[in-house]
C-alpha cells in the first residue's frame, strides 16, 4: 500500500537515508548484485544516487522494514544520469542499514519502475 508522507516526513527520512548511504551503511539485495555483475550500473552509482538523492518519490508499506517503509528514491548516478532505487531502513548486526532491493536508470519524465 502506498503511503502519503508531508513534506517535512519525506524530508526527514531523505536525510535518514541519505545519512545511511554517507556512512556506507549499504547492503544490496541478490537482484541488486546481479544487475552489478552484468555491468547496469555499479555500487558508486547506488551510493551516489543515494548521498545526493533529489526526493523520496514514494513510500509503501513493508512489514520487515524498520519504519514499516519502503522507499522509492531519486538521484543522479556517478556520471550525473538519472537513477532510481527501492530499498528500507532495517536492522543488521545490530545497526541501521538502508538496503537496495532494486536500481536503475530510468529516462527524465517518465515513473522510474520496478
């Protein structure tokens, strides 16, 4: 389920994730690592969408998520294209993370998908 967050939510957990990616707390699903593996894109282009993301485009309910919150998010990638990524804040080892469960590129205006 889709859920609306105001502007100062969608700005805090903006800066949440942005945080996150900052201190390398990053951890990619197998889906993430393979589209790696065949050349896509690289972890730099994930970090960087993710240190420099513009907004937070959606958020959808996820019970293993720690705020119950996946993230649809905006950014450029290394060479400045436009990026995409989902991923949620959870717990491993005892520390937030933000994981990436899926990336790509995605063509200005037009909805960045799954």
């Amino acid at each position: 389920m889709i859920v609306t967050l105001s502007g100062p939510e969608k700005e805090d957990r903006l800066q949440v994730i942005r945080a996150l990616a900052s201190d390398f707390r990053i951890a990619y699903t197998g889906h993430v690592i393979e589209r790696v593996a065949d050349g896509d894109f690289t972890y730099d282009d994930v970090r960087t969408c993710l240190t420099n993301a513009r907004r937070v485009v959606k958020a959808e309910t996820d019970g293993q998520a720690l705020d119950g919150l996946r993230y649809v998010v905006r950014g450029p990638d290394t060479g400045g294209c436009a990026f995409y990524t989902c991923g949620k804040i959870v717990l491993l080892g005892g520390q937030r993370i933000y994981q990436v469960i899926s990336a790509k590129h995605y063509i200005e205006g037009r909805e960045g998908g799954d």
